[in-house]
C-alpha cells in the first residue's frame, strides 16, 4: 500500500462511527491485491510463468502449501496483477518480444473448484475469463461450451493458463478431471494446480508457499487491522499475541480478529477487550476447515448450518438435532438429517459420539468445524445483498 492511500484510509477512519472502517479488509475470504511478505514466492511463481514473456506456453505447475499459508492469495493476486496490468480491455495479456509486438494473446484464468463443480461450470468459468462476448448461464449444452473454448482457443496466438483451486478438497472438481476438460484445447493451455497437496504421480515444478512466521502473520493481521479497524482498537501486543496463537495460519488469526470485532460491535464497545478475543478465539476451531467451505455451499445447506449454530447440540443425537432444525425450516428432518452426514462427509462438520449406557449403536451429534462467528456475519450479507 502507497502512503497516498494510508492517509485517505486514515482520514476515512476519522469520518466513521464505530470500530469497524471496512469489514472486507478484516474478512478471512477476502485477498489483498498484494499479499504481505509473499514476494519471494510471488517471484518463483513468476519464474515458473516465465516463457509467457517469450511467446511460449510455460509448463504446467503446482502452488502446494498449508492451511492458512495463502495460496489462493498468492495465485489470485498475480493472476490478477497480470491481467490488469499487462492486459488490454478484454483482460488479456499481450507479450511483446524483443522484435516487438507479436500479437499473441495470454490469458490467466484462475478457477474456484469449491464453486465450479460440473463441466458446465467450469467451461463457463474459463470462458467468461477469455471471451469478450457473454457466456449463457442456461440454455446451451456442455458441448456448446466446449465447441466455444476450442474455437476461442484455436489459433496459435491465443493461449491460456488455467489455475485450479482447491482441486484436492472433498467434493471438489479434481486436477485430473481439469486435464480431461482440457484435452481438447491442450496445445493452448498450461495449468496451475493450488491446494495443500501435488495432484497424484506429480512431475511438474511445484512451488512451495511455507507457512506464515510469527512476525510475519503480524504483520498480516497489522495490515489488514490497519485499515480495517479505527486506530487504537487492537494494540500491537494483542496482534503478535493473535500471530503467536494462530501458528503460521492466516486463515485463522484473520477469523479472530473479524469475530473479535463482531464481537465488540454487538457489545457496542469503543475498541476490543479481552473478553472479545478470547470468545473468538473460542470460536476457531482447532485444525478446522476455512470458513469459505462453508460459505461455497448452497443457500439452503448455508441455512441448515446456520440453524445448527442456533441450536444446543451437545449431547443430543443427530436425529433430535435435524428434527429442530426442520422445525426452524421449511425442510424435512429427513433432508435434514441427510444434509448433515453429508457436511460430515465433507468435513465442514463433524460427528462426535455420544455417552451411551446400553447396548447397540452408539449415538453421535455434529459440531461445526468453522468458525461459526464469522460464518454467521458473511452469510447473512450474501443473504441480505441476494
């Protein structure tokens, strides 16, 4: 961030009432246009791309790093920074040679595997990214799509470099389903595999993103409470404090502090307390999972999930649980009662067994494994914006 835009975001916090500047810079599903302490890996993915700047097709690679480490940052920043900066207005990026201008057009097309599950989606992720024209939503086949890409793709001088995100999520649409979709366009197409794992039988270059020092997951969160929060309400020992208990995980101090701050503005408080950060704290699950599986769900699961938050589950079997979120909903308990082992499944929550003094099959509730505070604030703003 240039001094330029420090001064307005600090007049800005002077013109806001509250703690809270912009909620956006404190949310943990929100990425920076430049991540913090990241540049030399943002440099290595940059060698790995390198060929582009030649007119060539770079070999496919794979951002592989820890929960919390900011991959997704990583990728989505450059892959935006790109287009943006080196591209015309149809968001493409034209490489020159030392000859001079070549013509040939590149594309970065970064793709969310949480949201873009079926063929169709993923074609028309791809080509929303590289087309000028509008991509249908309904009313055209899987075929159709394909048949566009290969067209848009077709020429020599058009090529594409794909990242797929979260390809090694439960549920998600696999790296090497990604290279099956693509085998049509594969002279054209090179691909960014992101997750925390290579995809199977790996060969390719793979750049290792390592998992935030204490100093720098402070400087992270300073960053972001800087301009998120009015000066004052978080002081620097309870940032390194944040930093220290998070271990490495952005994700996780960032789920803090928002929940900390949501937890202060209910409180109608002037900065946050203790008491704030530790209810927060409380509310990041152990080795849990990113809020973002969560909020990637349909509307009606983001419902469900929220009623659980609402209701005591402890100690209660699965079948009591989903009978009082039904009533809560215009669902079923047995809908309900199949939404949540399929959550289990998935991981986004867990099923925890119960006490039992007799005999046969033992009982078991659900708990969430994200963080529920922060959940509970993005949800009901994408409710309220829909």
């Amino acid at each position: 961030m240039n001094l330029a835009e420090r001064i307005a975001r600090r007049r800005s916090a002077h013109r806001t009432s509250g703690i809270v500047v912009n909620r956006n810079h404190l949310s943990p599903v929100v990425h920076r246009s430049e991540p913090v302490g990241r540049g030399p890996i943002l440099e290595q993915l940059l060698d790995a791309l390198e060929p582009v700047f030649d007119d060539e097709l770079p070999e496919s690679a794979a951002v592989v790093g820890s929960a919390g480490s900011g991959t997704s940052a990583i990728v989505t920043a450059l892959f935006d920074a790109l287009n943006e900066r080196l591209g015309e207005s149809t968001r493409t990026i034209g490489t020159t040679t030392r000859a001079g201008s070549s013509g040939t057009v590149t594309w970065f097309v970064y793709v969310d595997a949480r949201r873009v599950g079926s063929p169709f989606s993923f074609y028309r992720t791809v080509l929303s990214m590289i087309s000028s024209e509008s991509v249908p939503e309904s009313g055209v086949g899987t075929d159709d799509l394909r048949e566009r890409l290969q067209s848009r793709l077709s020429r020599p001088d058009r090529r594409a470099v794909v990242a797929i995100d979260h390809h090694d999520e439960p549920e998600t649409l696999g790296y090497d389903r990604v290279r099956e979709l693509l085998d049509p366009v594969d002279d054209g197409v090179a691909t960014v595999a992101v997750g925390q794992t290579e995809p199977a039988d790996w060969t390719g270059t793979t750049v290792t993103v390592p998992a935030y020092r204490h100093h720098e997951l402070a400087d992270v969160v300073t960053d972001r409470t800087s301009t998120g929060l009015t000066a004052g309400t978080l002081d620097h020992d309870t940032v390194r404090e944040i930093a220290i208990w998070a271990d490495g995980n952005a994700h996780d101090a960032l789920a803090a502090v928002f929940a900390a701050a949501v937890a202060a503005v209910g409180d109608d408080a002037d900065r946050i307390e203790r008491t704030h950060l530790e209810t927060a704290m409380d509310d990041v699950p152990d080795r849990g999972v990113h809020v973002d599986r969560a909020l990637s769900l349909s509307e009606t699961r983001q419902r469900v999930l929220c009623n659980l938050i609402d209701v005591d589950a402890a100690d209660r079997p699965i079948r009591e649980v989903a009978t009082e979120i039904a009533d809560r909903s215009e669902l079923t308990a047995g809908t309900v009662k199949r939404f949540l082992y399929e959550l289990a499944e998935r991981g986004v929550i867990e099923r925890v067994p119960l006490e039992t003094n007799g005999s046969g099959r033992r009982p078991s509730t659900v708990v969430p494994r994200f963080p529920t505070i922060a959940f509970r604030a993005l949800a009901a703003t994408d409710d309220e914006s829909s």
